[in-house]
C-alpha cells in the first residue's frame, strides 16, 4: 500500500489540503483500485489553518514514518505590516525545507498545490522544472529562480517525481490524475463518480 504524507503548517489553506486528502483517502475503497495510507505531519502538533480550523497532526517531522509520496499544500500571504504568513512565512522556514528537501530524496513523488510550489522551489526541487501555482503568486515563483520554467495556464503540471497544480481546488484534479497515473483512468473515474466530483477531466 502506498503512504501519502500530507504536511500542514499555520494558516494552510483548507482546501488545498483536504481536497487531496479526500481524493488518497477514498481511492480504492469499494469495488476497484488500491487504497493510500493518508496521513497528516507538521512540525508542530496543533495547526491552526485558514480560518483557525484547528487540527492535531498524525505525526509531527520528528515521528514521521516513511512515505512513498508527501504533498505540500499552500494558502497564506502577507500581513498589512509585511509580516509574511502561511506559506509565504514557511518557504523560509529552515526547518520544513530541510524536512522537504530529505523526503523528496527517497519518495516516489512529491506533489504541491497552490504556494506550496513557493516552498518546494526554495528547497531548490524546482529547478529545470515546469512549474505553475495560484494565479496571484506566479511572480513569487518566478523571482525563486530563473530555472522554474512557469506555465500560468496550465492546471497541473506533470513533471515525472515532482507534479504541481494551481491554486485550492486545481489540487483535487491533480490527485485524481495521479490515481489515474499510478492505478489507470477507470479507478480515477470511479472516485470522482463517489466523490461527486463531476469538474474532474482526465
């Protein structure tokens, strides 16, 4: 069974990370496909996302397990006084772009949404790569570094180990086109159908 590590921080935006939570987490349930061990780590143990969602981790950096894949989610921005939040507080983050840059070594795939790309590029896993993120960052990602090749208009972008989506909900078409990457177009269909998820194009 693969494992998923979904990593959350203070101020992560909800639906960037519940959306492929959703996705792992009901795939392979009913009638056809395998499931996904999903799970959540931050490195504290109680995040405070958008809205203050209040939610206790599964595992913090320090006891997390191995993974075959880890998802960074985005959401955050900057505060009338500059001070940075969310992902734009953690892509400087000493701590969660160590944690990031050691996974990505090992797993199989390490996925963004939205400004989670803001954070994997400054862990440098965007280099040479083609990239996208939520259409209100896209200068963010481009000023990382001049080897992100950025596509604004593409909605998930695929790049082998590493795939990216666009901003909140574009995460959920991503997942999906994962599970129809790794388990065929036909699982992917079939949990959209018990999702309802009818926007889901393969």
């Amino acid at each position: 069974m693969k494992s998923i590590a979904i990593v959350l921080f203070d101020e992560v935006e909800v639906l960037d990370f519940a959306g492929p939570f959703e996705v792992f987490s009901v795939t392979g349930r009913r009638s056809m496909g395998e499931p996904y061990e999903v799970f959540t780590v931050a490195q504290t143990e109680r995040v405070a996302a958008r809205n203050n969602l209040v939610i206790t981790p599964t595992y913090t950096f320090q006891n997390c397990p191995p993974c075959s894949m880890f998802l960074v989610p985005g959401g955050g921005g900057y505060q009338p006084d500059g001070t940075p939040f969310g992902s734009r507080r953690e892509m400087n983050n000493a701590v969660m772009l160590d944690w990031v840059r050691q996974r990505a070594t090992v797993a199989e795939n390490v996925l963004s949404v939205c400004t989670g790309a803001l954070i994997l590029g400054k862990a440098g896993l965007l280099e040479n790569l083609e990239a996208t993120t939520h259409y209100l960052a896209m200068d963010a990602l481009r000023s990382i570094s001049p080897a992100i090749r950025i596509s604004p208009e593409k909605r998930w972008i695929d790049n082998g180990k590493v795939i990216i989506s666009a901003g909140v909900a574009a995460g959920i078409d991503m997942s999906l086109y994962l599970v129809a990457r790794l388990q065929g177009v036909e699982v992917a269909r079939e949990t959209a159908a018990y999702m309802q998820y009818d926007a889901w194009k393969e």
